[in-house]
C-alpha cells in the first residue's frame, strides 16, 4: 500500500469507482461525505454509506448547512429547477455549487491530518472540465499545492481520473466490480433518476459509450440531446 488516504465520498458513479480504485493503490482510512443541502442527497448519500459499509470503511457525513442557507445553486434545495438537456450546455452552470470542491477538499484535509492519514482522493473528471470550474486541473494542482503547504507537506491530493472522460471511469469501475445500480447521479432527486438532467444525460452517455448496461431505472429514456458545438 503506498498511503493511508481518505476518500471523499458522494455516492454517485465517480465517487464510488474512486473508492474502489482507491483500494487496489492504498489503505482506504475513511471515506467522507458532505450534506450540504442538495436536492439530491436523500437518494446519493445512503449510497455512499452503503458502499463504504461494504467495503468495511468507516464512513462520515460532515453536515454544511451553511452552504444550502447561503449559496446560490440550482443543485441547493432553495435554488431553481434542475436544468434539462446536454450536461455540456450553458444552462448547466446553473448547478455549479460555488467553490464546493474547494470548500470539501479544505476540509478533508483537516480531516485526513487528524486522521493520521498522507492523502485525499477526489473522483475529479475530464468530463467536469466544462461547466465546473473547482473540478479543473489547475485548480486540483492549485488546491494540492495549498494542502501541502497547510499540512507541513503531509497530505497529498489524488485525482486518479482527471485524465479519464466518464465513459472510462465506468469502464475502469465495472472491472473493479462496481455495482453501478447503487450509485446515484441524477440531481433531481426524485424516486428514480429522470433520464433527462445534464448529469442522467451525462450517464446514460456514458454507459452507451463504455459499451455496458445500464442499471439505472429512468422516469424518461427518450434519446439523448446532442452535444453543443
């Protein structure tokens, strides 16, 4: 094992192959989540317990109220509907949550330090790149640089899929064995994923491209939009 790390943990297909990827390199300490008072965690959340659970993972949810009481985002349970249509499109920049990756990562860090853990592991895409901007590399180089600074050089900040678009992530986690059924993706939030939000296009794509079927039970499977030029 090269260190013991902590994995930041949604519940959603990232995050989840993040953490069994995270267990063929390392000791996987803890996985951490956020509640922050999306639409969507009372479906993402309980997944993410479960699959640490499975793994034998201690598991935290670190509550953030102040997020969902103060932020603007679609994505917040006060914000406006979740967009519909390509997760390319403008419109969903709706549902960027301000500075959220820096808000968890800065946390995680404290978190990790005090666990006697040496690094973090965040499921960052090449698919984020463009409509969030706390997802891009840059910043992921950035906020690694400021983590070590801030942690006598302790903690380091792994994103093993930054290079990898969605479709790779899911092929890479149905090797790992990821059962993909237990993941949760759509922002809504509702009883079944809707099939028609930026982040159900965005999976439905993927599985389609990584040549494997789909679990997900969707209210709309019409065809997908097509990507803006």
């Amino acid at each position: 094992m090269n260190s013991r790390v902590i994995v930041l943990l949604s519940g959603g297909m990232d995050s989840v192959c993040a953490l069994y990827e995270a267990r063929t390199h390392h000791e996987v300490a803890a996985c951490l989540s956020f509640d922050y008072g999306a639409k969507h965690h009372a479906r993402e959340l309980p997944l993410a317990r479960h699959h640490a659970e499975l793994l034998g993972v201690p598991h935290t949810t670190v509550p953030l109220a102040f997020i969902g009481q103060h932020f603007t985002s679609a994505l917040l349970q006060n914000g406006a509907p979740i967009p519909t249509g390509h997760y390319e499109e403008a419109s969903m920049k709706q549902t960027v949550v301000p500075f959220r990756n820096g808000i968890m990562l800065a946390i995680a860090a404290g978190f990790a330090e005090s666990q006697g853990a040496s690094g973090l592991v965040i499921a960052a895409h090449a698919g984020d790149h463009a409509i969030y901007p706390d997802c891009r590399e840059p910043f992921m180089e950035a906020m690694a640089a400021a983590i070590r600074l801030g942690s006598y050089g302790s903690i380091e900040v792994h994103r093993p899929f930054i290079a990898m678009t969605k479709a790779q992530i899911a092929q890479r986690g149905h090797a790992l064995g990821v059962d993909f059924k237990n993941t949760w993706s759509c922002y809504v939030g509702a009883e079944l994923h809707c099939g028609e939000c930026g982040t159900c296009v965005e999976r439905r794509e993927a599985f389609l491209l990584a040549e494997i079927t789909d679990p997900t039970a969707y209210a709309h499977c019409g065809p997908l939009p097509p990507k803006p030029a």
